[in-house]
C-alpha cells in the first residue's frame, strides 16, 4: 500500500521504519525534516509539505497532541486536499472532541476516518510489538489491517465510533499512570523502611502483579531510571487532562484521575516535562523526604 505518514517523534519514527520494511511504500513527513533522514535513507520519499501526502490512498497521523493534529490537518490544508475515499488512520492520542470533529469533517468531504492510537512505548514499537484500538467502520479497519500487523502485535477493536479508540486509550493511559502514583508511593514506603526496592519488586511481579506494566515501570522506578524518556510526563499529563475531559462531558467522576493529574502538574512546574512519566515515582519519594 501506499502510504502518507505524518509525525517521526519517538513513536512515529519506528511505526514508519516498520511500514518500509514490510514492503509498503511511505511518504513521510514531519515538522522538523531532519527526523525524516533515516527513512529517506530506508527507502521513503520526503514530502516538501504536508499537503503533498494527500496524494496517498491512505494516510496516517502520529503527532503528539490536539494542537499538532489540528494544525495540520486543518489550517495547513491537509483534510481539505485529500480527495474523496481516501482514508485518514489518526494513531496520536487526541481528545475525544477532536476525533469526533475529525469523524465530522472526513464525512462532509466523503473521506474515511478511523481512530487507532496505541499502547506501548518506543522499544514495543521497534519491535512491532504495540497493540492498536481502532475503532469506525469495519471495512475501513479491516483495509487497514496489513497496515496494523506491520506496526503491531495485536488489534483491538473498540467500536465503530472512532472516537470510541480514544476513549479506550485514555482510559489505559489513566490506568498506567495511576498505577505508577501507587508503585511510587510504595517504593517511598520500602526504601524508608529499608527494604531493598529490587526485593520489593521481584515479591510485587512475582506473586499478584505479573503484568508487564508492572515489571517495564517496576524496574525504571527501583533503578530511579526516568531519562531519556519513553514517554514524557508532559504528554502524560495531556492525557490526564485528556480522560478528565472525557469524563467530564459524561459526567463520570474520577478523582483518583484528578489527583494523578495535580501530581503531573507538579512534576512539569518542577521542570520535568521531558523526564519519563515514571518520574511520578520520583516525585513520590521526594515529597517523602528522600
Ligand atoms: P514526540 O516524540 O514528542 O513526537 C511528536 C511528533 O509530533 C513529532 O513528529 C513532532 O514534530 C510532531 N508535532 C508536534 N507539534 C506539531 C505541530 N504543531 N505540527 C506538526 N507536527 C507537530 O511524541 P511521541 O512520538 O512519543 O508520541 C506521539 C503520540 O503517541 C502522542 O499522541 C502520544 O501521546 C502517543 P517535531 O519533530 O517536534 O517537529
């Protein structure tokens, strides 16, 4: 397939180099072109302008938050310049506002949208092994399907409201950080109470917490291991404020999201917006004296 791809941060360099090597034919761009080398040097062709993807069957946007997505596919033109029945896969994680307005607009101008953002960070997606929720019209999923198995290890399909994905997606990111607010708080507990913390996680991950989000965090947060960052915490506190949005619209409390949420404010005020979303452990033990 041929494929425009928007967006070669941390996650869209990899998805795309995947992409290549599973034989489909990539024009990329992004913001900043030097991030576009490595796959020019792969085989992808170098858009000059982002309107230059539409000429693509398909493409696919992975750019880090609503304002990113707006940009392009709005006030630089994007949307307007794909012609009808193409289709446009968003796998940046968005509100659920914004897909919905995406879903709208796709629609007027006869042109197919689906919502497939992902879970995994950088290392699962050089190693193709993310999951991707998509979520819109069967045949259009089912199009992309090739596409997903060249990025991914698994697909889930949440829906056929495409903003149903990012619900889906909010939803876990929530549940990950809220995860790491407790890890830290724990590993606060057992390092003041002079329990090893690699001692500490081999008993959590080796009895009732065998999930692999608690072994990747487990081991970041005993090592104090926060940069360089898989995920930032600003993005992290995006979708904080992402799933709280969301909630609110359908008037679902969350305030366990809300606390995690002031906890991510603290640590981008601290000046640790680029520091691993993790760091929320780090943010745990300071406020505890270590
Ligand atoms: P990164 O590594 O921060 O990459 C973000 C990408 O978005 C990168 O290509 C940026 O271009 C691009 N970007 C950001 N703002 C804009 C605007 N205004 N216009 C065009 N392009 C823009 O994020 P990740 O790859 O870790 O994450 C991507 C998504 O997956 C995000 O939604 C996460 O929450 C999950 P740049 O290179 O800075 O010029």
């Amino acid at each position: 397939m041929e494929v425009g791809f928007a967006g070669l941060g941390h996650m869209g360099q990899p998805m795309a180099m995947n992409l290549l090597k599973a034989g489909h034919r990539l024009v990329v761009w992004n913001r900043t072109p030097s991030k576009a080398e490595l796959l020019a040097e792969n085989g992808a062709e170098v858009a000059a302008a982002p309107t230059e993807l539409a000429r693509t069957e398909l493409i696919i946007t992975m750019l880090s938050d609503d304002d990113a997505v707006t940009d392009l596919m709005f006030e630089r033109g994007v949307l307007a310049a794909l012609p009808q029945a193409s289709i446009h896969v968003s796998m940046s994680t968005i509100s659920v506002a914004l897909s919905d307005r995406l879903a709208e607009a796709h629609r007027t101008a006869k042109q197919l949208y689906i919502a497939a953002p992902v879970f995994g960070r950088p290392e699962a997606a050089r190693a193709r092994a993310l999951y991707i929720v998509a979520a819109g019209a069967d045949p259009t999923i089912m199009h992309c399907q090739p596409l997903f198995d060249a990025m991914a290890q698994k697909t889930f399909v949440a829906g056929e409201r495409p903003s149903m994905a990012n619900v889906v997606k909010l939803a876990g990111n929530f549940m990950i950080a809220s995860m790491l607010e407790s890890l830290g708080e724990t590993f606060a507990l057992v390092r003041k109470s002079g329990i090893d913390p690699h001692r500490y996680l081999d008993i959590l991950t080796g009895s009732l917490f065998s999930a692999p989000v608690y072994r990747i965090y487990g081991q970041l947060i005993a090592e104090s291991n926060f940069e360089p960052a898989g995920f930032r915490m600003s993005l992290a506190l995006k979708d904080m404020r992402l799933a709280l949005a969301a909630a609110d619209a359908r008037m679902v409390p969350m305030p366990a999201a809300s606390l995690v949420r002031d906890h991510l404010v603290s640590g981008v005020a601290q000046g640790q917006g680029d520091v691993d979303w993790s760091g929320l452990a780090g943010i745990c033990a300071k406020e505890a004296g270590l």
